[in-house]
C-alpha cells in the first residue's frame, strides 16, 4: 500500500489472475464512512462496484474497475523477473479523484489526520482488505488464481 488518497472508494492495480480475490476480499471489508453504509454501500466492493462499475473483464460486472500495473511502477520487477502476482490497493474519493500532495514537501502526517482520513479507518479499511486478501490465498488448498479471468481480459472472448 502506497498512499490513502481518500476514503470513499477502492482503486485497485493488478494482474488479472488476482481479480476475483480481490473482490472477494473486498466483501469481507466494512466500508469505513457512515456516508456509503447509509447509501447502501455496506462493504468496499459495493462502493467500488458504484464508483468504478466499468470492470476489467468484457461482459462481467462481478468485477469492478481495476488497472493493470504499469511499468514504471514499484512492483514492475515482481511481475517481469520473478513472474509474483502483484497489486496495488488504495483508497480515494469519488467521484473527484484528486490528490495533489502526493510526493510533494506539503505530503505530511498532519495532512491525513486532519483532512483525509481523521479517524484512520481508510487506513485501517485497506489494512483488511489486505489480511483478508492473504488469509484466503494463504488459507486456499488451491490457489484461487483466476484463469479464466486473465484470459477473458486479454481476449474479450466469451465461450
């Protein structure tokens, strides 16, 4: 996890396999704003799905909208030299996605304690999408590794 950039809504980085992990991973996880729970966005993934319903595989609105890893990204050589399944999971607000302090001197602690996430629950929301993440790959007798999901994504191609 590299930055919270707000508390609303999932913006998710990863390689097709683990698309459907992380979905379910996400309906584990409370939503930490009485905002979403009161709109019926009672887990991440249902103010994912609201926010970002434009998903990766054609046809498919099980799962949200989720970016493939770029390069230049800081998990590039997981992927391209040690073939590791990567992700990249953060927080933002929605519908404006913004942040304009990142990597910059006015990034500081005080930034996020008072204007992004007070109460850390973004933080700790993202923290348990993590370990719940973890916990099922660690916990499965097969890895769940969507296949199928990787090959629709490249494809667009429905049997």
């Amino acid at each position: 996890m590299d930055n919270i950039n707000g508390n609303t809504t999932l913006v998710i980085k990863a390689v097709p396999l683990l698309y459907r992990a992380i979905v379910n991973a996400a309906s584990a996880v409370q939503h930490p704003l009485p905002s979403e729970m009161d709109a019926g966005r009672r887990t991440l993934v249902d103010a994912w799905r609201f926010y970002n319903n434009k998903g990766p595989v054609p046809g498919d609105k099980s799962v949200p909208q989720i970016l493939l890893p770029s390069g230049g990204s800081d998990f590039q050589r997981f992927i391209s030299e040690a073939g590791v399944p990567v992700a990249d999971m953060r927080m933002e607000n929605a519908p404006l996605y913004t942040y304009t302090l990142y990597h910059t001197s006015y990034e500081l602690p005080q930034i996020v304690e008072q204007l992004i996430d007070p109460a850390f629950e973004a933080f700790s929301a993202v923290g348990k999408l993590w370990l719940s993440l973890a916990v099922d790959l660690a916990d499965s007798l097969l890895i769940p590794f969507d296949v199928e999901g990787w090959y629709q994504s490249f494809t667009g191609f429905y049997d």
